[in-house]
C-alpha cells in the first residue's frame, strides 16, 4: 500500500525495506539487555525504533546524494527529538523538513481534510473520526489520541490488536522454554530461531494469552504528559525471562549496578540519545555482564500473567549445598553471620547512643 501511495504522488527513488532482523539483533536485544523500563512501565517500543529509521534514512540521503530528510512527528512530540537528534550524529550537516513545524497542518483533523482533499488514502480512516495515532513494529503497536486524550477514560476492546483480553485468553496455561545465551534467546523450546524469529513467535503466543498489554501517562522530553496504550506481548515476557536468567548468573553487585544504571538508560533511549557517547559507554558495561548469561528459562503464560517456574544454568551460581534449610554438611558455617551482624550494626548503635 505504500508504495501505490508514493507512486501516485510521482515520487520516483522508493526505499521499503525490510529491518526486521537488524532492529531485533542490534536495538532490542541490546536493550533488554538492561532490563530497560522507562517510568516504571512503559518498555520502549517506539524509542528504540527510531535511531535504527534515522541511521536508515541519512545512509540512503547520502547513497542519493541528497541534502534533506524529512519526518511526520508531530512539533509537540518525543518522536522529532528522536529522529533529529539520530539524523545530526550520524550526518551533522543534513537538512531536516519537519512539516508539522513548518506548516499550518498542525493537527490530525487538518491533516485528514489535506488527504482527502488530495485523494490521499488513510487506513483506518473512520468517517470524521480521526484514527488513533498508532506506531507499530515488531516490538510493539502504540496507540494515542482519540478518547485515550482523557486519562479517566477506558480503551476500546475493538482497539487492540494483537492480543486478545487476558479474560478471554484460554482458560488452559502455556509453556514455553527459552534458551539464552550471553544474555539474549537464541532458541524457544529447544528450536533455534534468528532474532526476529524469536520475538515474532513470542508475540504471537504471547498474544493469544492476553499478555502485554499496558496503559501509561508518561512524561515526554519536551515536558507535558501524554496518555498511551500499548501492546508488547513479546517484550513483555523476554523483560521477565531476561531478569530470572540474571538471577541464576549474575553477580550481586553487578546486578545491582544495572539496576541502578538502567533507568538512566532508559531514559537516554526514551530521550532520543541513543547514539551519544554515553550510551555507547554504558551498552560496553552491559554488555561485559551478559558473560555468564546463559542457560534456560521456563516461562508460564495465563491470562495476561508472564509466571517464572524454572531456571537452569551450566553457569549458575546457586549452589545448593550453600542455600538449603537442611543441614550443609560444612559448606557454610552459621556461626560466621554473628560477626557480620555485629560489625554491621555497629554504626546503628552509634546513632542510636546518639539519639539518647
């Protein structure tokens, strides 16, 4: 369909390609990495999109000797930031034409009358009604505008689209066994799949029980809050399956540093900074401490809940000789944490000689 539209608006030089395997491999995999939330939330669907469309489209204005690019975000949102702020890293000298910015089509409602005016077709096109705004991509569908505008106000069932409701989600749970390895599936239940592979297969089953779906006001760079919906089946259960990984073969402190690190990288992905200099830093150290991260993770699906029953590693660093409640046969000596405590507790019995 789009490129009937292009042709029929006499452009000559048409580029659609497929980045499917390239998103999934070098943007979300190295994402998830981190275990990377934003807000608390909302898991990046449409930010990590966006550095991989502008580095496309800088690298296709040079292969044409073009001088300029353009994009349709909006003057009021995250996504101008994000494919300007990728455009000028990569090609400092390019020429952005941002027409929401420039031009008087500053709303949804102009923009349908200029496409109607200029027989220029609109999926999803309701009447009068706008549609919702939506971006979609293998890691998610986004939804905003319409009655999502009022944050009081419930979505429509008939909005979603990829999962079903977790209450008509199979009564009968799903399982499934995800292998990894330094950090990233390289197989689901024993199959080995390519990258997009994987996360196409984990929207679908994660779709059919009714699991990711989320609904966020979240706070844009530019300041104002924004009501969204979102879908991210697959993203949803790689974010739980990922952490229960780490907690068989990570390192305490290394795990807690990327708990610490991750929301400031979230926050650099949500911004539009995914090519900056500390971005780049810090994916080095995240990507270090997926060494060890290797192993499977049995993962149950049921009514929208992503359940964790099994993790198993050849890199584990549970001992269980060392963890068990029944007798350890040496392998710890009880008597050990009584200094610990003491030395431990010797600062909060100071403070509290103080306080007396």
């Amino acid at each position: 369909p789009v490129r009937g539209k292009a042709e029929a608006l006499g452009i000559k030089e048409i580029y659609i390609e497929d980045l499917t395997e390239e998103f999934v491999r070098d943007y979300v995999f190295p994402m998830f990495r981190c275990n990377t939330v934003y807000e608390g939330e909302y898991l990046l669907g449409t930010s990590i999109a966006r550095p991989l469309i502008a580095k496309r489209m800088v690298e296709i204005a040079e292969q044409t000797g073009a001088d300029a690019i353009s994009h349709g975000a909006t003057g009021k949102g995250n996504d101008q930031i994000r494919f300007e702020l990728g455009a000028y890293a990569l090609m400092p000298g390019v020429h952005v034409i941002a027409p929401w910015r420039e031009w008087d089509l500053l709303s949804r409602e102009k923009l349908m009358k200029y496409a109607e005016t200029h027989g220029i077709e609109i999926d999803f096109n309701k009447g009068k009604k706008s549609p919702y705004s939506m971006d979609a991509n293998l890691l998610h569908i986004s939804y905003e505008g319409g009655i999502l505008e009022d944050p009081w106000a419930e979505p429509e069932e008939d909005m979603w689209r990829w999962t079903v409701s977790p209450q008509a989600a199979p009564d009968t749970p799903s399982y499934i066994e995800l292998s990894y390895k330094k950090g990233d599936i390289v197989a689901i239940d024993g199959k080995a799949m390519t990258p997009a592979q994987v996360l196409a297969e984990l929207n679908r089953i994660g779709g059919e029980n009714g699991i990711g779906r989320d609904d966020i006001v979240e706070n844009r760079y530019i300041g104002m809050k924004s009501r969204g919906c979102y879908e991210t089946p697959g993203g949803t259960i790689m974010l739980r399956a990922h952490r229960a990984m780490e907690s068989l073969t990570l390192d305490r402190e290394v795990m807690h540093m990327k708990d610490e690190l991750m929301p400031r990288y979230a926050k650099l992905i949500y911004n539009g900074y995914w090519w900056s200099a500390e971005r780049e830093m810090m994916q080095k150290m995240i990507d270090a401490s997926q060494e060890y991260v290797n192993g499977v993770v049995r993962v149950k699906l049921y009514k929208g809940n992503v359940d964790i029953v099994g993790r198993k590693s050849d890199d584990s660093l549970f001992d269980e000789a060392i963890a068990t409640f029944e007798e350890d046969e040496g392998a710890y000596d009880q008597k050990d944490a009584d200094g610990f405590i003491k030395l431990n507790a010797l600062r909060l019995k100071m403070q509290a000689h103080r306080r007396k």
